[in-house]
C-alpha cells in the first residue's frame, strides 16, 4: 500500500514521522500545516474539489483511505436524524426498507449522486419524523450518559486497584528488603551458628505469612457485565465470569470406530474408473455442463453407478437360469 502522504506539500511519513493527515466533510486530505496555511482566516476552499470549508471542522484522518473516512463522516450526520429504532415501525418490512434507505443516502452522498433530491428526502424525512426524531435524540443521550458513567466508574475501580497492587508491593520490597539487612546483621555479629540463625528467620518469616494471610481483607466484587449494548440491543450470549466460553461436556459413550464399508456382490466386479474410458463406456453417458463441473458431478461417476448396478445382477440370473428357477 502506498505510504501516506500530503498531496498538497507532498510531505510522507518517513521525511515527517509526526505528519498528521486532516479530513473535512469533502474528504479530501491534507497535513496539519497545510491546514493551517490555507486556512488561516478560518475558512477556505478544498485544494482538490473547491468545496468551501471551515478550519473548525478539519479532524485528524483515523482510516487510511480517505473515502472511508469520508464515508463514516456522512454516516455518522446522517444517524443523528435517521435514529429510528425497529419498535417504531409497524412490521420487520417496513424497518428494514427504512435500513435500506439509510443505506441508499449514505451511499449517494458518498459518491455525488443525486445530490440534490438525497437531500430532499432527508428534509421530507425530517419533517414527516419530528417527534420520532426528537424522542430517540433524548433516549439515546441518556443511553450515553449511563454508558460514560459505567465507564467511569470501572476506570477509577481498576486505578484504584492498581494503585493498591502497587502500594503492598512496594510495602512487600521494603519488608524484604529489612529481613534481609537484619538477616546479615544478625550473622555478622550474633555468637548463634548461622545454621540456626537461617533456621529462626525461616521460621518468622512462615509465620508473618500466616499472619499476613489472616489479616488479608477479601477481594473487591469482580465487576458486574453489561448484558446490552448502548442502543438496548442485548448479547445474544452471555460470557461467564472468568472471560471463557464453557467446556462442552463429553458423552460416556464409546468412541465411534470406522470400519470400511465391505459390499457383497452378485455378479462380476465392475469396470474401474479408468476402464470406463478406455473402453469407451462413457460415450453413452451425457457431458456434464459447466455447472454441473463446479458441483463436483462427472460423467463417470453416473456411469459408474448404472456399470456397478448392471454387473451387480448378472451371476444371480445367470444361476437362476442353471438351476431352474427362472420365474
């Protein structure tokens, strides 16, 4: 993929590594300085297309295709009107024809087509829509600010678990760090054998364990799951606690065996796969079309099948014949 580049200035990344490519609502690109250069009385004209525009709106280019980023701009303007939610509409049909819609505008905005009667219907929408429009706006505002807050929340809860995690860490070093001091002291300058001076500070530090296991506060609550998304949709499945999916239980039935499949015939084996051809069997079987090729069908094995069920009841009329009991 070409390297990402200004084509104004024609600055890359690798003589600029803290090159920023801006967007606005044409999607055309253009870096950080440029933007700052042509648009320096706060509006302009795009380089590219001539469509004005204003500094104010210029955002850093997330996707690499600036069409894209084009694309997700002239989708997001546009849900913020087509809000709509499927108990709003009468039947399924009629929501999805409305999601069909959706998709229709976005895609004509993108690519310049129809532009004036796109817009049309997206007033005529608006107007025919009002209170819907308005009821969801304030719905999902309010969605949103439960969601920030939830995030919040779990944000300072795991900071706060951090901070704790780091506090009785260093509290740990700083223990071990005495022990160790008093553990050299103790042998440099105690008359004991350092045999049992080792034995006695193994002995302590057991017992600060179990006391320091005691004296543990329990664990905070692990944080509850959200079991819907932002819009009221709920998760199709719920993911346990510990983060993995259950370990479907295995059957206490016996293992399945293959045992190749052995057929008993009555009469002589059959032309093989190669035989069909050389003996010019398959010149009374119908050419498979090209569809039939992609389904994985061949004329062989249509001849095969009508050779195998012909041989199949040779021998036993033949026997039937020796002995008499023709019917």
């Amino acid at each position: 993929m070409d390297e990402q580049a200004c084509p104004r200035c024609k600055t890359t990344k690798y003589r600029n590594p803290s090159l920023k490519l801006m967007v606005n609502v044409c999607g055309h690109a253009l870096c950080d300085s440029c933007v700052d250069l042509l648009f320096l009385k706060g509006s302009g004209s795009c380089p590219d297309c001539g469509v004005p525009l204003r500094r104010s709106n210029f955002r850093v280019q997330i996707f690499e295709d600036p069409f894209v980023e084009k694309e997700m701009d002239i989708r997001r303007r546009v849900m913020r009107d087509y809000n709509l939610k499927e108990e709003d509409f009468a039947n399924l049909q009629d929501y999805n024809n409305y999601l069909e819609e959706v998709e229709r505008i976005v895609y004509n905005l993108t690519n310049n087509i129809e532009i004036v009667s796109t817009n049309q219907s997206i007033d005529r929408f608006k107007r025919e829509n009002k209170d819907l429009i308005a009821k969801n706006r304030i719905r999902s505002g309010r969605e949103e600010i439960i969601l920030e807050e939830l995030l919040e929340e779990e944000k300072l809860l795991v900071e706060s678990r951090k901070r704790a995690i780091a506090h009785e860490e260093m509290l740990e070093k700083k223990k071990k760090m005495r022990s160790k001091e008093a553990l050299i002291d103790e042998l440099m300058f105690s008359e004991q054998s350092a045999a049992s001076i080792v034995e006695t500070f193994k002995k302590r530090k057991l017992e600060e364990q179990e006391e320091l296991e005691r004296h543990r506060e329990p664990s905070p609550p692990p944080l509850v799951a959200a079991t819907q998304f932002s819009t009221g949709i709920k998760f199709s499945q719920r993911i346990p606690k510990d983060g993995f999916l259950p370990v479907p239980k295995a059957d206490d039935t016996p293992l399945f065996k293959y045992e190749p499949l052995v057929l008993t015939r009555n009469g002589p084996s059959a032309p093989t796969w190669e035989e069909v051809t050389e003996k010019k069997y398959i010149n009374h079987v119908r050419e498979s079309s090209v569809g039939e090729r992609a389904g994985g069908y061949l004329p062989q094995l249509a001849c095969l099948r009508a050779l195998e069920e012909a041989f199949d009841g040779l021998r036993t009329v033949a026997v039937a014949r020796w002995t008499g009991q023709v019917a």
